[in-house]
C-alpha cells in the first residue's frame, strides 16, 4: 500500500525564507512612487515606514537569496509546521490518469490556511519594532482571522476593517477574530474620515474592499504606535510563506520523488509563492519542472457561444481558454491575454511568469466547485473555495498526461479548508452559482424594458 | 422598471471571497460598477449588454476598457490619498 502522507519532525521547520528575487535571471523592476512615477526613494521608503515597520520595509527590499527566521517564530510556527503532505490516492484512482498526486495540507493552522505563515512574522517584527496596534482589513475574514491570532500570540492589539456586506454575512470568521481578542468593525465606520465621507454620501453602504483598505490604513497613519499589515502582494508575504515549498521538498524527497508539476492558486499570490518559489529556484538552476499557478477567470469564452463551447466536457473541468474578446464593440483588458496583466497578482509572481517560469492557468467557479466537491468526496477534506482552483488545475494536468499517455507526478498546495466557507457550497450545490437560467427571450425582455432608463455616469 | 433586473444574480466574489449579488457589484464603487463586472458576470448573463444599456457610453469606456490598476498601484494610491486627508485635516 503505498504511504498516505509524510509527516516531518520539528527539527526539519526550515529556518530561513527563501526569496526568490535573488535568483530571477531579469532582475525585477522596482516599484513606483505613485506621486512621482520614479522608483522609490529615500523619502518614499520613509513614507512606507509610516505604514509598515522599518524592519518589514527593509525586508521588503531585501536581496538576499536566505532571510532567518526568529526563534520567537519558529516557536510559534511549530504549533502546526511542519505541515503535512498528503498522496491523494482517492483523488488518483477517481481521475484513473497515469499521475501520482500529492499535496501541502496547510488547513492544518489554528486559523485554517495558510495566512498565518505571514501574519505571525509580521506580528513578530510590528513587536520587536516597537508597535502596540496593528490595523488591516479583510473581506470574508481568511486574512483578518489569521492576523488576529498572531497578534494575539504578541500581545499586539488587532484592529480589523471588515467589508460591512461580508461582516452581516459571515459571522463565523468575525467570531474568531473576536474570540483571539481583535476588534472587528464593519466598513465603512465613523471613525475614519475616509469611512464618514462614504457614509456621509450613502449611511447604507455596503461597504468594499477598497473602502476597507482606505479605514486601515487611515488609522495606521494616524498613530505613531500602529502600523497596517497587508497579507498578500508584498515581497516579503510571498518570502515568509516560502517554508510551504521547503518543507514540500523535503518531504517529497524522503518518499524518493520529485514533482513534474507544482500547481497552487494565485489570487494574491502567497500561498502559490509559498509552495512554487523553491521549486521556481531548482527550476532557474535547470531543472525541468512545469509550475502553474491557478486562477480565477470570468472571461473565458466567446461572448455568445452556446454554453457547450464554454467548457471541453460537460462536468467544466477542463481549464478555460485564456484569450478571448467579450464580444461584439468591446474588447477587454488583457488580464489573461498577451500582454498577462496580473491586476491582482504580487509583482513576483507576475514577475515568474513575465520570465516564462511559471503558466497561468484560469478556471471558472463553477469548474472549481466541482474540483472541490470530487476532491471533498475521494479525499475527506473539504477544500477552500480558493483551493478549489488549485485542484481545477491538478484535474486538467491528470487528464493532460491521460491523453498524452504520460506518467506525471503532480505536487499542489492544499492551502486552507472549507470548513468556514459552507455557505459558497451551499450557493454552489443549491445552484446558485450556476448559469442565470432565464430564457433568453426573458433576459431580452428585461433589456429592453431598462433600455429607456436615464444612463448612469 | 428599474435598473435590478438581474440583482439577484450572484457569485463568489474572488477579492472578498465570499458570495455576493450583481446588485452590490453594479454599485460598489460609488454607485458605479466594479471593474471586474463584466468579467465576472460574463457567464452569467449578458452583463456588457446590461451595462452599455444603463451606462453612459464615456462611463462604461473608462470603467472597463482602462486597463486595471495593479493591486499594489491601488494600495500606494490608497496611502497617498490617506496621507493627504490626514494632512488636510491638520
């Protein structure tokens, strides 16, 4: 029978991060000052340290192939690292593909995912650094909870901006944020100026992502001893959570196996970084690996195609098509075409595939969902929905080597669980996901009953 | 009539991650769609008809054929727009 899983002694919790900006063979272009259009100077980087702690801002920018990781967060970090690896045997036998498959159980932290692996480093150095007050925002609540137990954890208080729509909606993340001692507001709030002007124009509003972001920053700015803590894009998230990808190497070499492929989701990016960039690195040195990072798509077909077209099967699990136009007198910005504008990606990953070292791949929810669901019922655990991406991607590589009769051994990153997120498969099984069913003599009905409408704008 | 036609219609957002109707997505940005709406909902119905019906054609051209801020060009706006309130009400 073959093993199950891998697990590794605490005294194989690696004990440094690997930055892959050390190795890219083009080295990244800086950022820009959005106030000047240039790349940072001094008085930017002293702006950055109104936002984030020097220690942070000087991790940032780093260019050191190996950072140490404190002792004060390995020991925090032993509560759930090493993580485990899995073989997904069930999923295996399930998808009958010549592929052995085996992923990352990072579900296994006290928040569920892999965020912690960041928010504890960054609650470490907001510490050492002097600061008593750490302010973010979150939407559903997977960043949010994770910072709120670190912080915890250092005795920082926790000040959480959460999207007012998703604050009403789900209690559940909300609660853990409260019960590891953080406040959790719903945004838009009175006590930011940026928060009273959106409330000042619509009381009701529902609040969004970037309102939530505008409330934190805001408060961190206005007191010297609260710094703001982003959980995704930044060079240094995408380092700390690179103990994903050392431990993974580790555990794969001890069952004598090296992956052909290494897929993760990449929303934000971390937790992909987070397993890919060691693997990225053997690759720069020449080995031969395909990485993939999975992301969500929206835009994958030709406008008015029959709903068969969208998909290569009739279960939409095959991976989306990356170029298309939306149709008729419109035609998109490239975010999975040409040019890969990753809008919403960190600059290192967008970076790793500018360098043709990392595929993007996109998948609609829907074909996610059903990943998720086949994976739930061969392999026990219930997937994030971010997750669910990531198994997408490790379906569509299974039936790749089916068709192309290749053996392949499939490594991804299983980066949270599902358990907080029932409600997006409740939405996803009730068929509320799904296609707006209406007869298509209905919607244009409903289209030409608005057509007369004064326009908005 | 009025402009809720599809409302009800609703996925799950990919940056809050969590479910949200079209109704919040045609008005998040104050009042005006996200900029992914058309991304998002293309699936779902035909939302680039539904938007070129109720926008204006200037706002419907710098919503969606912009290309999108990067998310890190969006934070740093979002500091230096903070920084600059904060100054002003000083």
């Amino acid at each position: 029978m073959a093993q199950k899983k891998v697990f590794l002694g605490e005294e194989f919790l690696p004990k440094q991060w690997y930055n892959l900006n050390a190795d890219f063979p083009t080295p990244m272009p800086p950022p820009l000052n959005p106030a000047t259009g240039q790349p940072p100077d001094d008085s930017f980087v002293e702006h950055m340290g109104n936002i984030f702690p020097m220690n942070l801002v000087e991790q940032e920018m780093t260019g050191e192939r190996w950072v140490d990781i404190p002792e004060e967060v390995l020991g925090i970090y032993k509560i759930w690292r090493p993580s485990p690896l899995y073989r997904a045997d069930g999923l295996e036998k399930m998808l009958d593909a010549p592929v052995k498959i085996y992923f990352k159980n990072e579900g296994v932290s006290p928040p569920g995912s892999h965020k912690p692996n960041t928010a504890v480093p960054q609650a470490y150095y907001n510490k050492v650094f002097g600061i008593n007050r750490i302010t973010t925002e979150t939407g559903a609540g997977q960043w949010g909870s994770a910072l709120s137990f670190a912080c915890q954890l250092f005795d920082i208080e926790c000040h959480v901006y959460m999207v007012k729509v998703s604050f009403q909606q789900k209690p559940y993340r909300r609660l853990m944020m409260m019960t590891w001692g953080a406040d959790c507001v719903a945004s838009p709030t009175d006590t930011t100026e940026a928060g009273r002007k959106v409330l000042a124009e619509n009381p009701d509003s529902p609040g969004s992502l970037g309102i939530a972001i505008s409330e934190a920053v805001e408060m961190a700015l206005a007191r010297d001893d609260t710094r703001y803590s982003l959980g995704s894009v930044l060079n240094h998230v995408m380092l700390h959570q690179t103990v994903i990808g050392q431990e993974a190497k580790l555990q794969m070499d001890a069952l004598g196996e090296y992956p052909d492929v290494v897929i993760g989701c990449a929303g934000g990016g971390s937790n992909f970084a987070g397993l890919a960039f060691p693997f990225i690195a053997d690759k720069i040195a020449g080995k031969e690996v395909q990485v993939i990072a999975a992301e969500p798509t929206s835009c994958p077909t030709m406008t008015k195609g029959p709903y068969a077209y969208d998909f290569g099967d009739n279960n939409h699990m095959t991976p989306l098509l990356p170029m298309h136009t939306l149709g008729h007198n419109f035609v998109p910005a490239p975010i999975h075409a040409g040019g890969l504008r990753y809008h919403g990606m960190a600059p290192m990953v967008s970076h790793a595939v500018t360098q043709g070292l990392v595929e993007p791949q996109a998948f609609d929810q829907i074909a996610t969902f059903n990943a998720g669901v086949s994976f739930a019922r061969t392999e026990g655990f219930i997937p994030a929905p971010e997750t669910n991406h990531a198994i997408a991607a490790v379906i569509a590589a299974a039936e790749q080597a089916k068709q192309e009769g290749k053996e392949k051994t499939i490594l991804f990153n299983w980066s949270g669980h599902g358990l907080v997120d029932l409600a997006a498969y409740d939405a996803f099984l009730s068929g509320n996901l799904t296609r707006y069913e209406l007869p298509q003599e209905e919607i244009e009905r409903a289209l030409e009953a608005i057509k007369d409408l004064p326009k908005i704008g | 009539m009025s402009y809720d036609v599809f409302d009800h219609v609703e996925l799950r957002c990919p940056q809050l991650g969590g479910e949200v109707t079209f109704g919040y997505c045609r008005t998040v940005d104050d009042g005006l769609p996200c900029p992914r709406a058309l991304l998002c909902f293309e699936l779902k119905f035909p939302v680039e008809q539904y938007f070129e019906t109720v926008l204006k054609r200037e706002t419907f051209i710098r919503i969606f054929t912009n290309p999108p801020r990067t998310r890190l060009e969006r934070f740093m706006d979002t500091v230096t727009e903070a920084a600059q309130r904060l100054q002003e009400k000083k």
